[in-house]
C-alpha cells in the first residue's frame, strides 16, 4: 500500500488556485507554524504593546512571541525601548510575560544590573579586564507610531514601516493617542491557526449575520455589495448612501480632517496595511450599541463627536479610532491551532470610570465580536482539518483582501526561500 508523499510547504502554498482558499495542512503542521512564526513574528514588523503599556519612565512589558521575548520599557527620557529579554551573561529570562515597575532591569540569576537604556551598570566578580559595554542588552528595532508600538526582531527590518508611520500619524494626531490610558484589556485564545484569525478580520462577509452588537455602527453598503445582484430598490439605496457618504467626507474635508482610503498592499510589501475614516451608522458617534460615544470625555483636545472610526489593519493587528475611544487588537500565534488575540481600550488618560464612561457600554460590542469571531475561528479551522475539506472561491465583492493575504504569504515566504 503507497501512500502519497508530504507536500513542502512551498509545495503547498503553489497548489492553491488563484481566487481560491488555502489548503488546510497550512493551518496545521507543525513545520508551517514554525516557518510562519520564523518569517512573519521575528522578520517583520509587527504590533507588540500600546505606549500606555509603559506610561511611566520604569515601566516594563515583557512579551512573548514563540521562543523569543522582548522587553518593550520607557526609560527615564521618556523614550520607549525595546530589547531581547534575555541576560548577557548565562541567558537567563530577566522579566515574565507582563507588566511590572523597576528602577534598573536585574537579572534575578546572579544580579547583572542593566540600565533603562539597556547598558550594563553591574556586573560582580568579573575581573578587571570585563568590559561592561560589550554586554548592553541587545536592542529590538522599535517604532512608535500614534500609541502603536512595533517592533522588528530582525537585523535587517523592512524599510517600508515610513509609509506606515508617514500615513498613520497625521491621522492619528487630532486623537493625541500617547495621552491615553487603558480603560480595559482583554486576552483570548482562539482555537484555530492564525492566519484564519488574519483572514476572518479581513473581511466582513460574515458580518451581518454573527455580529449582531457590530453591525449596528456599520453600513451595510461599506461591507462589500454586489450591485449586479442588487434588485432596484437596493440600488436606489446604495445611490443614496453614496451621495450622503460624500456630503459627510466633505464635512470631514473642511475640518482638516483626513478620510481617503490608503492601503499599501503590494503583494511584495513587508508592511502591509489599510487605512479609511469609516462613516459610523445611527447617530455617527461610536461604536456602541446606540452609536452614541462611551465617554463623554473626548480623546485629546476634541469638541466634535460625529468623526467615525479611524480603522487600520496590518500584519498581525487591527485598530479602530474614534472620538472618545480605541479600541486596540493584535494577534500572536502560540501553536498551529491557537493564537491569542490581545485587545485594549484606551481613553482619554484623564477620563474617570463611572463618571465619563460607563465600561459595559465601552467594551460591550468588540468583547462581543472577539468571541464570535473566536468561534467562527474555530469552527473554520476544525472543518479545514476535514477530510473532506477542499478549499472553495473567495468573494470578489467581499473577500478581495483574504485573497490577497493569501497572496502576500506566499510572496513573504518566497522572498525567505520558503
């Protein structure tokens, strides 16, 4: 009896159709994952923390992304850092997963003593000829960008994080996002692959049918519509929010506000990212389940409060900005079935609870679309593992942007010699 013998996993990757979903060992072997972790968490730039996660010269969070950790800390110049968690002496963890204060990061082995800014301050019993400054920490390339801290854990990261910074930060300036502080954080395990979490956020197809408390911000008509399928009256409609839809980016226009979509989704370009100023259903507020703001205290110095939601997605993360809060999430695989979903609400960093914002009406929607898209994850990678399973045709009207991620994958990879 032959059996036939295991594909590669560039293998794999060339035997997708084009238009078509990927097959379903890509969601599950083990080498795959480790591949995926190799490339796109440690060659890649990718969202690791907020700057309210380190709000204070001191503060460290310590994360981990496969074998690697990384201590993202804010150092007495106010300068937020980053640096391989790992001691120069013997190799020994210096910090936990988390969060915690110090006054100098010390190796709890045999109390090396480093800096904030990752130097070597005390090292015992090494002699006379040690040379401390040969054993600094070794630094993580970082970039924050409006509250967004990435970080790149290669010696060669991709140049084009500019066009996401040179995009991103005039949107996000009128927010003053570094003057935030975390209303409330959130961490799932999600039982499926991570690129099924990527592609799932990736399109809103399924949308109005599993996310009830979601949908009440969205328009139907910015999720993806076949007008050839439209009967006249929805058509009629559909004219009708476009021409409304421009009267509200005009309005948008002469307050110096930006809105047009940018995306920077070459399938060759290591940074990917999508961006547009969002118009929000109801009353236009937030996202909510009245569509009316959370917090009654705006970020930064805002009096306005009908400027939809500032929505970005990218490598490994997605974001939604609006006037009175972020709402902040971003993924790390942790094995070929389960990745954890870190999500973060920010506010306004003088905002008081029970006083400017109620934190059920702050949280409710997206802690409610996090476990359903959880169990849409799962479901999806359970029935991938099928033997029945063949991967069918993507939506051309709704998931032109999980094709494309498909397509960028294998781009990433080849561009490794995967």
């Amino acid at each position: 009896m032959s059996t036939s013998p295991i594909k590669t996993h560039r293998e794999l990757l060339d035997s997708r159709k084009p238009g078509f979903g990927m097959p379903g060992e890509l969601y599950s072997r083990q080498d795959v994952f480790e591949n995926d972790l190799d490339v796109f968490f440690h060659k890649h730039w990718i969202l690791v923390a907020v700057t309210a996660d380190v709000a204070e010269p001191g503060d460290v969070y310590t994360v981990d992304i496969g074998k690697a950790s990384i201590i993202v800390v804010r150092d007495d110049d106010e300068q937020v850092r980053a640096f391989r968690n790992v001691c120069r002496h013997r190799g020994a963890r210096l910090k936990e997963a988390g969060k915690s204060t110090v006054g100098m990061l010390v190796c709890p082995y045999h109390r090396w003593t480093y800096d904030l800014d990752g130097s070597l301050k005390h090292a015992k019993h090494m002699g006379t000829d040690f040379d401390p400054s040969c054993r600094s920490l070794i630094p993580v390339n970082c970039e924050v960008i409006g509250t967004h801290v990435f970080v790149c854990l290669s010696d060669t990261p991709p140049e084009d994080i500019k066009v996401l910074a040179d995009t991103m930060r005039p949107r996000f300036e009128p927010f003053d996002l570094t003057n935030t502080k975390i209303a409330y954080e959130l961490d799932y395990v999600e039982n499926g692959n991570w690129k099924l979490v990527m592609e799932n956020n990736r399109e809103c197809y399924h949308c109005e049918g599993t996310h009830p408390e979601l949908i009440v911000s969205y328009q139907s008509e910015d999720l993806g519509v076949s007008l050839e399928e439209m009967t006249e009256e929805q058509r009629a409609s559909y004219d009708a929010y476009q021409i409304r839809k421009a009267g509200i980016e005009a309005n948008w226009e002469s307050d110096g506000l930006l809105y047009a979509t940018v995306e920077h989704l070459a399938d060759d370009a290591p940074t990917q990212f999508r961006t547009q100023r969002m118009i929000i259903a109801g009353s236009g507020e937030s996202q909510t389940l009245d569509t009316k703001v959370a917090c009654t205290k705006l970020l930064g110095n805002l009096t306005r409060k009908d400027l939809g939601d500032t929505h970005m997605w990218g490598n490994n993360a997605w974001t939604h900005v609006m006037s009175d809060h972020a709402m902040i999430s971003w993924i790390f695989p942790l094995s070929p079935d389960k990745t954890l979903v870190r999500t973060k609400w920010l506010v306004h960093k003088d905002a008081v609870e029970g006083v400017d914002y109620d934190l059920q009406r702050l949280t409710e929607v997206w802690v409610a679309t996090t476990q359903q898209d959880a169990s849409l994850v799962a479901i999806t990678h359970s029935g991938t593992q099928d033997p029945a399973f063949v991967p069918g045709p993507y939506s051309q009207f709704t998931e032109p942007y999980v094709d494309q991620f498909a397509r960028w994958y294998s781009t990433r990879l080849a561009a490794h010699g995967i």
